[in-house]
C-alpha cells in the first residue's frame, strides 16, 4: 500500500480507500485493513453504514484510522441543507453514529446554488476548533467553489478545504448516475482540463468516488458482451453506459491482458498516473477484491498507454 498526505490530517492516508456506501457486515473492513487499507467513505446518507462502521471502529487504534463522512445532503422535503444549522447537526449526529469524538475528513455531500461559503467555511472552522473535525471540503463541489471557499478563508485567517471527492477515473460520466438535480460532479469528460490542472497545482486531495464506474471498469463486465449495459444497475447505465466507456474498457482489457494484471488494477492505476493527490474509492462486496484490488498501485503505464487507454490517441 502507499500512503499520502492531506493536508490538515497529522496522518497517513491509503492511496486506495473502501467505499461503505453498500456496507453489508464487517468481513470487507477486515480485509481492507489486512491489506493496508486505512480509509474508510462513508455518509449521513448511506444507510446503516456509519453505525456499522461505528461498531466495528470500536476498540480499534483510530489514530492509525481515516474515517470520512459527508453531510448536509438534500433530503426530498428539505432540498437546500448546506446550511451552518445542518453542518452542526448532521456533525453531531455522525460522532454519535460513528462512536468517536472527532471525524478525519468531513465532506460537504452536495453544494448548493444558495448556500454561502463564508457562513459554511467559518462553521467548518468552529467545529474543527471544538476538536469535531479535522480536515474538511466538499464532495461534488465545482472547484470554483472550492477556491471560492478557499479565498474566504484566505481572506479570514480561517482553515481551507483541503479535500474534495468528485467523481474521476477513467470512465468519464455522462449524466448524473442519481438523476437530474441531484448534483453531481465529476473531473471527467470535456472540458474538465483547467478543473484537472487547478487539481494538480493546487494538490488538493481527489477523493476520486464510483472510480471504477460502478463496475464498468472493474472486469466483471466484458466490453464485447452484448448485454453489457443490463448488467450495470440504474445508476451505472445512467451515469456511465455511452459507446466511449466501452470502447475504453476494450482498451483497458487488451492491456491488462499484456501486462498481466486485472482490468480493475489497470482501472485504478490509470487514477494513480494523472499527476494529482489522487485516491481512490472503491466498493466490493467481495473481500477477496480488496487486497487484488490494492495491487494497481504496482501497475505502471506511461503517458502514451494512459493516454491512449483515455482515447485521445488512436495508437501507443
Ligand atoms: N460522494 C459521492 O457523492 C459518492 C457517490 C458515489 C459513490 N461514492 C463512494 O464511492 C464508493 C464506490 O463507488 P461505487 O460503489 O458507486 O462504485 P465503484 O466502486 O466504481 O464500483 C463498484 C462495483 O465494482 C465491482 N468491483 C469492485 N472490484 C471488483 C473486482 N476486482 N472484480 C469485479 N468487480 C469488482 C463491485 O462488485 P462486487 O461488489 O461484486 O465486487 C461493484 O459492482 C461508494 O461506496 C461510496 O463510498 C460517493
């Protein structure tokens, strides 16, 4: 495993890190940790999966731990929650769930168009200051918004975002997987090249979600399977199902195959060589994956195979 750094969190982060949005029992946190995994994403939103986690965190050495959950998610009959009161509330209701008394990374889940970064950067400063959070951004937030944030707490002598989970990988997404409205955003597809470079200079840490396309890029979809769209769910065909993630699977088949890895290692390897704080999250619920999984980070490409596997060359 390797390991980066975030700033504002006092220590290591694995380069791979388990999605708990599907968690189902604590067989995959035991193998995440037996194969270096020391990260965890979790949400507000995800069903049981913070108390589950909670329970497993139990008695565990959590200074060794990354544990990130996300707030202030729209919920149907309260649509705008990116508010300083739902910040703190769903904050609180997160230490409790989870069982500890400080939450590594805290994400914003969603942004909204009325929410004001000033009120939202001085809230996330308060609680860090309590001893609730430690490093905190946004997931699916635009990064103007983020240098938006940012410039604020410049401005104020406050602590920034330092972290933000988009989705990115090399299937680029082409609708929201969740549906209209619902916010999504992603670093992938055209256009995204000044948000990609803001990335690298800046090296805010890419919490990278669905990095492997909901399992379009993970190998257990075969490009060349004439129902291969039936076997993404709602939210994959949704967000990932286009001729161009096929044809960028095909790629990725044809080279795992001559260097001797998995699609999915070759999936997650390609993440690893945009030249960004990348990490990337994934889900199994197979326990077995995890540790094959980790293994992308032995994978090398170069820049003509990462290329050439993202389409932007015919040949390598
Ligand atoms: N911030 C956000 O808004 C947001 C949005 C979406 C997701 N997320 C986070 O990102 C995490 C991961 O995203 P995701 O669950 O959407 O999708 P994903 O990780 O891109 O893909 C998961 C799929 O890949 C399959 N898979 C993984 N490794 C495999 C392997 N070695 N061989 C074959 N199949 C493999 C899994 O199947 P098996 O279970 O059968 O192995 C599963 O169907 C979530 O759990 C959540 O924590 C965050």
């Amino acid at each position: 495993m390797e390991y980066g750094t975030i700033s504002g969190l006092d220590k290591p982060v694995s380069r791979l890190v388990l999605g708990c949005a599907d968690l189902k029992d604590t067989a995959v946190l035991d193998a995440a940790l037996d194969a270096g995994i020391n990260a965890f994403d979790t949400a507000h939103v995800y069903g049981g999966s913070e108390e589950l986690l909670g329970r497993w965190l139990k008695g565990r050495a959590l200074d060794k731990l990354v544990i990130e959950t996300k707030g202030c998610h729209p919920l149907a009959l309260r649509p705008d929650r990116v508010t300083p009161a739902c910040l703190v509330k769903d904050v609180e209701a997160s230490l409790r769930r989870l069982g500890v008394d400080c939450i590594d990374l805290f994400l914003l889940h969603r942004d909204s168009r009325h929410a004001q970064v000033g009120e939202i950067v001085e809230t996330l400063n308060h609680l860090r200051k309590q001893g609730k959070l430690r490093a905190f951004g946004g997931s699916n937030w635009a990064a103007a918004r983020i240098r938006e944030a940012n410039d604020y707490a410049a401005a104020h002598g406050l602590t920034p975002f330092t972290v933000s989970s988009p989705h990115f990988g090399l299937a680029c997404q082409v609708r929201d997987p969740w549906g209209g409205g619902a916010g999504c955003v992603t670093l992938t597809g055209e256009g995204q090249e000044k948000e990609q470079a803001w990335y690298r200079e800046s090296g805010t840490a890419v919490l990278a979600f669905s990095s492997l396309a909901r399992g379009l890029l993970s190998g257990k979809i075969s490009s060349a399977d004439p129902n291969r769209a039936d076997k993404l769910d709602a939210a994959g065909r949704r967000g990932y199902d286009c001729p161009e993630n096929w044809e960028r699977l095909s790629r990725v088949e044809l080279l795992a195959r001559e260097k001797g890895c998995t699609v999915a290692q070759l999936s997650l390897a390609w993440l690893f060589h945009q030249g960004m704080n990348a990490y990337a999250i994934f889900s199994t619920g197979s326990p077995a994956r995890i540790a094959v999984n980790c293994s992308a980070l032995e994978v090398a490409l170069t820049p003509e195979e990462c290329r050439w596997l993202n389409l932007e060359t015919g040949g390598r």
